[in-house]
C-alpha cells in the first residue's frame, strides 16, 4: 500500500462532501430563480414553493438522480443490440 493512499481516500471524501453540498446549494438557487418566473400565479397562491430548504433540495437531487439511473439503465438496455447496415 502506497503512503498516498490514505491521503487520496480523505481527498476524494472530501471533495465528494464539496460537490454534494455545492450540487445542493445550485439546486435551491436554480429553483428559487426559475420556479417563481415558469409559475408566477401558483406561486402567489402557495400551490408551489416559491424557495426550498436544504432537505427538500436533497429530496429532489435524490429523485433526479434516481430517474436519472433508471433512464441510463433503460437505455443501455436498448443501446446493445447493433444498427442493421442499410
């Protein structure tokens, strides 16, 4: 074993926490800006937030991600079999 190597580990742990909790931070930053501008009226009324908490942020990366895993499992699926030559 390298003497690298357990700084590498605590590296990569480290950087994994700044992306996550950076992902988060756009996530509610991105909502806050777009949500109010693509549904003025529901907004107003109270049907959707006009800003989300850090929790609410996680759900909805946890949601995407998933959807997202599930289309590229889906896909990938699909994308094995070869084009016929015309």
């Amino acid at each position: 074993m390298d003497k690298r190597t357990p700084f590498l580990i605590v590296g990569a742990i480290i950087a994994g926490i700044v992306m996550f909790t950076v992902t988060l931070f756009l996530l509610m930053i991105m909502w806050a800006w777009i949500i109010p501008d693509l549904f003025p009226g529901a907004v107003e009324q109270g049907l959707i937030a006009g800003k989300i908490s850090w929790l609410t942020a996680l759900k909805v990366a946890l949601f995407v991600g998933i959807l997202s895993a599930f289309a590229r499992g889906v896909h990938s699926k699909k994308g094995n079999e070869p084009e016929p030559a015309e």
